[in-house]
C-alpha cells in the first residue's frame, strides 16, 4: 500500500471510524469519517475519494444503499463493506454487500492486517459482481 489515497469511512460508531481513521493514516492516507450514510453521501458529493470504507448495519442510510447509490454517481470508487454481524452473520451481509457492488470485504472485529489487505485488495481486485437488470417487458 505505498499509494496516498483519499479514503472515506462510514460507521455509526465514532470509535470505530477514529480507530480505522487512524490506522489508515498511520499508512499515509489521508481520511474523513462519517458516521451515517446521509452524511457520507453528502461529504462524497462535495470531494472525491479513491476509497470509501462502509459499515453495512447503520440507521437512516444503511452500507447497502451507500454503496448502491455510489456505484450508480460514482462508478470508479472503491469501495470496502464492512460488517460485524447484527441478527444475521456478518457474513450474510458482506455477501449481499459483494453482490450490490463492494469490491473488498471486512469482517468486524478486524486487524490492521486484515484493514490493510482489504484496502489492498479493494484498489487491486477484480470488478464486483453487479447485479443483473431484468428485461423490461
């Protein structure tokens, strides 16, 4: 990871958007937080990111309508859906995240290692899976 790059990150929990913000800039990133998606889509629609860091379970605007509406005004960004789970495993969700278009996964509790790989991974790997429109009738 020796690019600087521009990251966004999106929790509800402030600790963990200060945490994750730290971490990353400790790497040499320079990063803004959010802690709803409301918020996240305004600060997104004011600057442009490389990387947007999203939890998926959050009140008002969840991490899956986050990330649709990002891959719809913003196809280029990258993007990492992050999840520690709620009523169902964390990893039922970061599915759905993969399929709605999240380019990396992070599972909560996670390590700098784990935080690392996934940026890597985000601003490396293969397109997501998109989802497939039906014909219009």
């Amino acid at each position: 990871m020796s690019a600087r790059l521009k990251i966004l990150v999106i929790d509800d929990e402030p600790e963990i958007c200060e945490l994750t913000k730290l971490l990353l800039e400790r790497a040499g990133h320079e990063v803004l937080t959010a802690t709803n998606g409301n918020a996240a889509i305004r600060l997104f629609n004011e600057q442009i990111f490389d990387l947007v860091i999203t939890d998926i379970l959050m009140p008002d605007r969840d991490g899956l309508e986050v990330i649709a509406e990002l891959r719809r005004k913003h196809p280029a960004v990258r993007i990492i859906a992050s999840s520690g789970g709620g009523r169902v495993s964390s990893d039922s969700y970061l599915h759905i995240a993969r399929k709605t278009g999240a380019h990396a996964l992070l599972a909560k509790p996670f390590t700098l290692t784990e935080l690392h790989a996934s940026v890597t991974a985000a601003m490396q790997g293969a397109e997501p899976v998109m989802p497939v429109s039906e014909p219009a009738n």
